[in-house]
C-alpha cells in the first residue's frame, strides 16, 4: 500500500533531480561549450569579415592561426586584467554580492550537515550553560534571561530547518 507522503517524496525526488540536473546543465554548458564555442566563432567572424577585408590588417595577419594566436596571447591577460579590476577597483562586485546575499536562504536558515548537526546544537548547549551559572551566581536578571530565551527560541528554529529574519526584498526600480 502506498501512501500520500510516499509518493510526495517520490516526487520531490523527482525534482529534486530534475534541478539539479538543469543546474549542472548550464554550468557545463557555458563553461565548457559555450565558451570556447563562442571564443573561436568571435575569432573566426573577426577573422574572416573584418581582418580580410581590410587589405593593411591582412597583411599584419595573413593567416588565420597567427591571429588566433596573437590575439589570445592579447585577450588572456587583458581578460585577467579586466577581471582583477572587477574584483578589487570596482563596485560591481559587490553589488554581484549583495543581490546573491538577499537570494540565498541560507543566509536565513541553517545549511544541511555539521552546521546543524553540531555546531548549533552545542551553541544551544552553551547557551543553556551559561543560563545556569548566570542564574547560580545571582547574574541573571529578566533582561539577559529573555535574550538568551529569545536566542534558544532561534537557534532550536534553526536546527529545525526553520528561518529566521527577513531576506531584504527591493523593489523593481
């Protein structure tokens, strides 16, 4: 006899797999096709619509091998360059940074493994300690008592696969 929740995770599965699949899809694919695809069509158009109508910049490059050549040697390092610059100079990465940060839930909840099997459950555990010994010693008062509350309340939240906070949303401007 199957039951309803069976066949739910059968089908979370299911799609499970199926987004999965779909991301390792576009990560191979332009990665790993479209890429050098699109590297040596771009090389080839240039070549052989501009290069070879232009009688000077033919003679500079007479074949096509020599301006594949000469214009990796160019494009990778000025590539690099152009990439540092993203990364250190600019604001761009940032923002790049700050849209992926408002997207991730796990920004908002715990990831899957040691994070939730370990680390949390012995913040939880600290926490109830240090209660204790705040409480033997007479330091506990009713402020710090509902902040460390408020913290159990969170961590077990989170333990559980549940969020908290709010994700920043912005508006389509």
């Amino acid at each position: 006899m199957t039951s309803i929740p069976e066949v739910s995770m059968q089908n979370l599965k299911i799609e499970n797999l199926l987004f999965r699949s779909w991301y390792y899809f576009r990560l191979g694919y332009s990665t790993y096709l479209a890429f050098p695809l699109g590297y040596g069509s771009t090389l080839v158009t240039i070549y052989y619509l501009a290069i070879r109508n232009v009688p000077g910049l033919q003679e500079l490059f007479p074949k096509f091998l020599m301006f594949g050549v000469i214009s990796t040697v160019v494009a990778v390092p000025l590539s690099v360059l152009i990439g540092w610059v993203h990364m250190k100079k600019s604001g761009a990465l940032l923002k790049e940074v700050e849209v992926s940060a408002e997207a991730n839930p796990y920004n908002y909840k715990l990831p899957p493994g040691i994070v939730r099997e370990v680390q949390f459950p012995y913040f939880k555990e600290v926490l109830i300690g240090m209660r204790e010994v705040l409480g033997k010693e007479g330091l506990l008062d009713s402020s710090t008592s509902k902040r460390i509350e408020g913290l159990l309340q969170n961590v077990d939240l989170l333990i559980q696969g549940g969020y908290v906070g709010k994700p920043r949303r912005k508006s389509m401007e």
